[in-house]
C-alpha cells in the first residue's frame, strides 16, 4: 500500500466477540448475564434503574444502551421509530476451504458488483473457512439477521451473471439471511445518565463493513471521556458523543453512496466505471483515507 500504512483485515464474527467475552471474564468488576431482556429504564440526577421483562430492577450509577438496531435504549433517547429498510436483502453462507473452486480462491476480499446485486467473497480463520455474502433489491421485510433465507429468491436475482458468481453461488446449499437496514444520522446519543454505543447509536449499512468497527472506536472514547471525568458521567457522556457524531454519520452516509455504486445500472453504472478505471491504487487509498486512518 506504499505510504498508506493501514492495514484492511478481516474476521470472523465469532473470534471477535470471542475477544471481547474473554476479557469481560478476565476481569472480576464485570458480571456476564445473558436472557435478560430490557424493556424500559428510568432515572434521577444520581442513578439509573434499568427494568427488565421478568420485572427485576437493577440499579446502577449509569446505563451505555448498546442493544443494537432495534435498540429498546434508543426510544426513549432519539425516538425515531422503527429502523429504515434500504430495500436490500444480504444472504450469507460458508464454505469450507477444499469447497471453493481452486481456481475462484484468492486470500483477498473480492467484490462483484452487478445490476442491483452484488458478491462478496473473503476467506476467513487463516483460510480454513470462506465466507460468501451475496446482495439484491428487494421489498421483503423480514426483523433479525439469522432468518433462512429462500435460494430460490437469490436464483432469480443473480440469473445471467458473470460464470464465476454463479459457480461459488451453486456451491451453498444453505443460505441466512437478513434484511439490511439503517437510520437517519442523528447527533444527541445521551440523556443524562444513559448513552447509546454501536449500533443503537449509529445503525449503518453494511457497505463499508464499519459496523463492529465503529462501535469499538466508540468504546475506546467513551472509557477515555469517563476516564477524564469520572464523577460527572453526564459530560463525559455528552462528550463522548461530540467527538463521535461526525465520523460515525460520515460513515452511515457513505455506506449508502457505496450501496448505489455497487449496485449500479445502466448510465449510472457507466458513469461509475469510467470514475473509478482512471484512479491509481494510491489515488483509491487516499480517498478511503478518512475511514482507515484512525478516529
């Protein structure tokens, strides 16, 4: 990458949450405790009491409501309804390593962008498994990112593509799907006590695969914002939300133009091939600059 020193790596899901879980186990200030759904929260100038389904109530100094798209925190901190369907589809599905096409398998991230479909492909745990990720237009509402998904339906939008996408297609014989959807930017994440992080705060498109990125960079600032006022969480909170707002919209926002320059037809596809075969790699580098050169 010449002087653009940033490195682009991927993983896979699981091994990084793995990360995450085993340093919670490390440390003995944190209790992991898993079915307990949150319905609603409250709170006063010194605490915040967190009700659960089952009725419990937990108390506690402050609440970071990371709970995700669908995030129950968010209601009542943005309250901007329901998330909004992009009208995309993401089927996923893994191969095992002497599944792919000897001649299909690269260590790299490969992309094949088609009218209103694309194809993504990377392999993943040191090349042991290969991750597919195939996208359409679609009107189909379905809430999760784990439903079965019908092959018939990714079939009848990926017919007539390149031979190469159709041969790694017809390897998978089970496909998950999930709908993709996003929010509008917003800047307030915090009320007082509570703050969102991750996705409740920022809800992006997969484009840019900036999702579990972002939300780690939102981890690392909010412990230094509490780190640097620890007896007033509300500002530590307000500005830990300052300092993220705008790099975390710039990213919901470009993971849109990304979608549609994926997904182009026609003259818009014209017009996107002709932008992006005159730029040198360092020239295309540079202009993701923004993204992978650090929060």
């Amino acid at each position: 990458m010449g002087k653009f020193k940033q490195p682009y790596a991927v993983t896979h899901r699981h091994d990084l949450h793995s990360v995450f879980i085993n340093a919670c186990k490390s440390n003995n200030l944190i209790a992991l405790e898993t079915n307990r759904t949150v319905e609603e929260f409250e709170q006063d100038d010194t605490e915040v009491t967190l009700i659960l389904q089952s009725g419990e109530r937990i108390r506690g100094r402050a609440l970071i409501g990371c709970d995700g798209m669908w995030s129950k925190i968010r209601d009542k901190i943005v309250g901007d309804g329901k998330p909004l369907a992009s009208g995309h589809i993401a089927y996923r599905a893994v191969l095992k390593r002497d599944e792919v096409p000897e001649d299909l398998w690269s260590p790299d991230v490969i992309l094949w962008a088609g009218p209103r479909t694309h194809l993504v492909h990377y392999p993943l745990r040191r090349g042991e498994i290969f991750n597919l990720v195939a996208v359409f237009h679609s009107k189909r509402y379905v809430e999760g990112w784990n439903a079965e998904a019908d092959a018939g339906e990714l079939w009848a939008h990926f017919n007539g593509q390149r031979p190469e996408v159709m041969r790694m297609l017809e390897r998978i014989d089970t496909w998950r799907m999930w709908v993709l959807c996003d929010r509008e930017p917003v800047k307030e994440w915090s009320k007082g006590r509570v703050v969102l992080l991750g996705d409740a705060a920022h809800p992006m498109l997969q484009y840019l695969a900036q999702g579990a990125c972002m939300a780690t960079e939102d981890a690392a600032s909010i412990a230094d914002k509490v780190a640097a006022s620890p007896e007033d969480l509300p500002a530590a909170f307000r500005a830990y939300a300052q300092e993220r707002y705008l790099r975390t919209a710039r990213v919901q926002i470009m993971a849109r133009v990304y979608g549609d320059f994926y997904h182009a037809r026609g003259p818009a596809a014209e017009l996107r091939n002709q932008m992006l075969k005159v730029r040198t790699p360092e020239q295309s580098y540079e202009s993701i600059s923004w993204l992978y050169g650090g929060m």
